[in-house]
C-alpha cells in the first residue's frame, strides 16, 4: 500500500477531501484510489478518518472501490440549507414544497426498503420529471382519501406539516406554460425538474435525454444518502401513502379475478 502519504493525519485529510468532491471516483483518480484501499485495509488509519469525519460534521455512508461516501450531521457547516437552493425570498410554503419533492423523488426510486437493500453495484433505472409528479398526484390522492376518512388534525408537528405540504402541493399547477412555450415556475413539474437538476450538481444524478425526454439516474452517493433519510418518520409516511395505494390496487384486481 503507497498512497504517498506518511502522515496519517494527512492522509486522513485528504481521503475525506476526495469524498467531498462528488464527482471524483477511485477508477479515475490514482491517489483517491490508494487512500479508499487504506480505508478498507487499515484499521487504525480508518479509526482515524472517521475521528476526522466526525469532528466536522460528517457521517461515512459507506466505503468500497468505488468511493468513500459521505453524509452530513445535524449542524454540520457541510450541510445544505434550505437557503441555498431558493436564496432568502423563499416563502414558507416553497419550503414545504421542496421537501414534499426531495422526499418524493426517494420514494419514486426506491418505494421499499428492500429496493435500498439490493445491491448498490446494480444501475438503477432512471426516473423522470413525469414520474415524479405522478407519484405525487396518487399520493395526494390518497392523503385526501384518507384525510376524509379521519378528520381530526394530527397533534404531531410532523404531521401537521406534511399536510401543508400537501395542501401546497395541491394549490399547484402540474403543468403550466409560459407565453414562451416553456415550464411555468409556479408548476409542480418544474419545480420538481429544477430539484433533479440540483442533484446532478450534488453528484447525486445523471441526465441524459432519450427522445427529447430527460431521463435522471440516481449514483451510489444518492442510494447511500437515501438510506439515511429512509430512517426519518417523513419518509415512513409517505411510503406507507404508497405501500398503502398499492394494496388497494391489488385488493381491486383480486375482487376481479374473483368474480
């Protein structure tokens, strides 16, 4: 093992700098590559970086030859604000709204647990802007459906905000055209467009365009980011508005078959 480096410290330092730049891969860069073997086969020297993660904030997501990927912690300087998506004039509710579509296009990729389980190796098939939003068109509907059923306003903080998102959700246009021909800024699917391309800069999506349609396929950094958020309530529910969704389906097509 020769990474150039004899000071561990050093080199704790520059893996975690490697790790920060989300484009960078092992395959590509020879000293990222050296640094993530020492990772792996080094106990003390990976000790070390983790001590180093912690001390700024940061979490390892996980570590193979393909890269050391990190996360960060609750008020970390590495993580990303609200702010810096919007800039200061963002309203409450386009704040709302953000996390409804972050969440959503999770919950598109990945709709189960196992789908986050299954080797990260595999490609994962693309998603696209459409797809997105009609996930959230069917759980908009079944957040109604069940708000129907049960009335009473949830106590919880949690919840009363994932129904305003969704009361946001739904005083929006999916699909609305400027004078121009192009998106409107106030439609869901280019707010959820511009959420995409934000993530292709984080290194967390490709894009390509197949048939003049724009096809986004989620990285390795975006799965392992993804686990994380799995754990949040948030993310609970709106598999379960899902999880849901679909059961009611399968119930309608067995009564089908049955009769």
């Amino acid at each position: 093992m020769n990474d150039g480096f004899d000071d561990p410290a050093l080199a704790a330092g520059r893996l975690i700098q490697w790790a920060l730049r989300v484009k960078a891969t092992p395959f590509n860069e020879p000293e990222y590559r050296s640094l993530v073997d020492r990772y792996i086969d080094d106990v003390d020297f990976r000790q070390l970086v983790k001590s180093f993660a912690d001390g700024l904030g940061l979490e390892i997501l996980h570590q193979s030859d393909r890269g050391l990927f990190v996360g960060t912690q609750d008020g970390s300087v590495f993580a990303q604000s609200p702010s810096a998506f919007r800039g200061s004039r963002a309203t409450a509710e386009d704040r709302l709204l953000d996390g409804l579509i972050q969440l959503a296009i999770a919950a598109t990729l990945y709709p189960r647990q196992q789908d986050l389980d299954e080797n990260a190796v595999d490609a994962k098939q693309p998603v696209t802007v459409s797809e997105v939003d009609e996930l959230l068109q069917t759980l908009n509907a079944e957040h109604r459906r069940r708000s129907t059923e049960s009335p009473d306003v949830s106590s919880d903080e949690l919840d009363q905000g994932l129904q305003e998102a969704w009361r946001v959700y739904d005083s929006r246009p999916n699909i609305k055209m400027t004078s121009s021909g192009n998106l409107s800024q106030n439609s869901t699917q280019s707010q959820i467009r511009k959420h995409l391309q934000l993530l292709v800069e984080r290194g967390c999506f490709v894009m390509h365009q197949r048939d003049k349609v724009e096809m986004y396929r989620p990285t390795l950094r975006y799965q392992f980011q993804v686990r994380e958020l799995a754990a949040t309530k948030l993310y609970r529910q709106l598999q379960s508005l899902r999880t849901d969704d679909v059961d009611s389906g399968q119930e309608t097509i067995q009564e089908s078959v049955d009769a």
